[in-house]
C-alpha cells in the first residue's frame, strides 16, 4: 500500500528521553492491539486493538451523565448505594468512534485508552523530537505489538528509514508472517521477546502457544541483516527454572544470535488493569533480587549468551 493511501493508525502512549530501548536517547510509541494475554502484562491498556474508556473509579459521582451520552447503551450501574460502581460492554466500545462518555464526564472519572494518529500526525511528532535524541537516537515501536497494526507499522517505518532515523521494534513474535516480513527491509533493530520454551506453560502464561513465536524468530534470525535482540521477562516461579534457562539458551543459538536482554517483571503496571476493566492475575512476590539476576546472567552467559541484565545494556 503507497503511503499516500494509508490514513493512520491507534497508538495509547508516545514517551520521549528513552535510553533503555534502544542505541542512544529514542523516542517510544506505543500502538495499541496486543494477540497475547501475559499475566505479567505492564501495558493491559495496549490490549484491545481500538480505543476505550479507562475508568477511575474514586473520581466518579455517579452523575450519570455518561450513561445518558452514550449512543451504544455500553455503560450500566452495578451495585447499591454507597456501593456503586459502572460496568463497560467493551465490545459495544469497540464500535465507538466519538467517545460521548469521556466527552460527558465532568470529573476525570473516564479518560480515553488509546488514540487515532494520521501518518502525518506521528511523523511530524516524531520530528519535533529528533532534535532530543543526539548522534545514536531514533524510534522504536513497542505495545501492545506494532505487528498487529502491519500496515501502519510498515508505512510508519519506512517514512522513518528514508529520512534516515534509526529505527528498532519490539515484538512478541505471535504474528503472521506476512504481517512482519515487509517491515523487516526498514528497521534496523529487534527486540524480540521469549516467554517460555515450553508450549503448555507459554499458554499457560500467555493464553497462546509458543509455536509461532519460535518460527518466526528463526525466520527473522536467518534473514534479518539489522541487530537482533532477545528479551526474557523473567518471573519468579513462572519461567526462570534451571530448565527454561538452559532450553532459552539453546534456542538463541541455534539461530545463530548471542544476545539476551533479562527484564525483571515488576509490579508497576497493576492499576491500570482496573481502569481497562481487567483482572489483575500475577501472584504477589518480591522484586527478584539482584543477586538471583547475577546468577541467571551467569548462568546464561556460561551457556554462551552475551545477557543484559534490565537496563545496564550496552546500547
């Protein structure tokens, strides 16, 4: 598709002054729509692939005035009073494109999940920006996943290349192949996330098999002539076992790539669940000591693969 052709696309956050993303200072966008449901997932907000309403609750009167604005009868009362709390149909959500709640709420209590940027829009963004980034910066599209948008992320990356911003992209790899194979051509890095090495746990964690994931990161390894990076989020008692190390290990190279970036899953993200409207599903543990992350990045290292712990990475 010419780019000319291509109006845009749905992002929920774009954040300036990056350094862990990447070489140099970046600027991140965020596109919304994401085929995996991690349990550890920092960005719940990023899931649904349109915009929606996030809802604060300890910001509503229940006023009603949203209810009474939405044209798709999306929002119910549930509870009593003193007890109260709205309710969203989010597939009814997904057919709005004027936002009427948000619009009507007085208080803050909805704000809007995501929005449509034009080509245009995000480019001259991403220009105003360039000048922060110094001699090593450019741009890098994380989620959700940048893939579930293919054509946008495709047209949004070439425009980038050609004006000669380095451009990088993280990915959980469960995408068609056709979905990322065009891009591959403009991007210069990968992040390329590795959840589990076994099938049933990856669903377990993820909702999807690891099966596509594994295919397309050998495909990407065998003709991709950028710089490839993995990524491990690492979860206590979930994927960081002896046998998951090892199995990770042997799978990065026999694909011919060295590299590992260890992200330690945090807590960070756990509101924003509520505002989406989700279930917070991650067990309650401790931050993984440092310690526990020196003898992982040994323990991969003595297997043979260069590993980053969080962000002490060498880019």
């Amino acid at each position: 598709m010419d780019q000319s052709e291509l109006t845009g696309g749905y992002i929920f956050d774009i954040q300036g002054f990056s350094v862990h993303d990447g070489p140099g200072c970046r600027t991140l966008i965020f596109l919304k729509g994401c085929p995996l449901r991690c349990i550890w997932c920092s960005n719940p907000e990023g899931i649904k692939p349109f915009p929606e309403p996030l809802y604060k609750e300890s910001k509503c009167l229940f006023d009603l005035f949203c209810i009474e604005a939405c044209p798709y009868q999306a929002i119910t009362v549930h509870g009593g009073k003193g007890d109260q709390k709205l309710e969203f149909d989010r597939k009814k959500c997904s057919e709005c494109r004027t936002y009427d709640c948000v619009k009507a709420c007085l208080t803050g209590a909805l704000a809007k999940g995501g929005n449509y940027m034009t080509l245009d829009e995000l480019y001259a963004r991403i220009v105003h920006d360039r000048q922060y980034w110094g001699d090593q910066g450019g741009i890098t599209l994380t989620g959700g996943e940048p893939f579930a948008q293919p054509e946008f992320t495709g047209a949004l990356l070439q425009k980038c290349f050609k004006a000669f911003i380095h451009t990088a992209v993280e990915t959980c790899g469960n995408i068609p192949w056709k979905d990322i194979q065009p891009s591959l051509q403009w991007l210069e890095w990968i992040f390329y996330d590795l959840k589990h090495m076994d099938d049933a746990l990856h669903k377990q964690l993820t909702g999807v098999s690891n099966k596509l994931v594994l295919e397309n990161a050998r495909l990407i390894a065998a003709g991709f002539e950028g710089r490839l990076v993995f990524r491990l989020p690492l979860v206590p008692g979930m994927n960081d076992s002896e046998e998951n190390i090892k199995a990770t290990a042997g799978f990065i190279l026999s694909t011919g790539k060295n590299e590992l970036n260890i992200l330690p899953v945090h807590h960070l993200g756990r509101e924003k669940y509520l505002l989406a409207g989700y279930t917070y599903r991650l067990p309650g543990f401790e931050m993984i000591p440092r310690e526990k992350l020196i003898e992982v990045q040994n323990l991969f290292t003595q297997l043979g693969v260069k590993c980053y712990l969080g962000s002490e990475t060498p880019f």
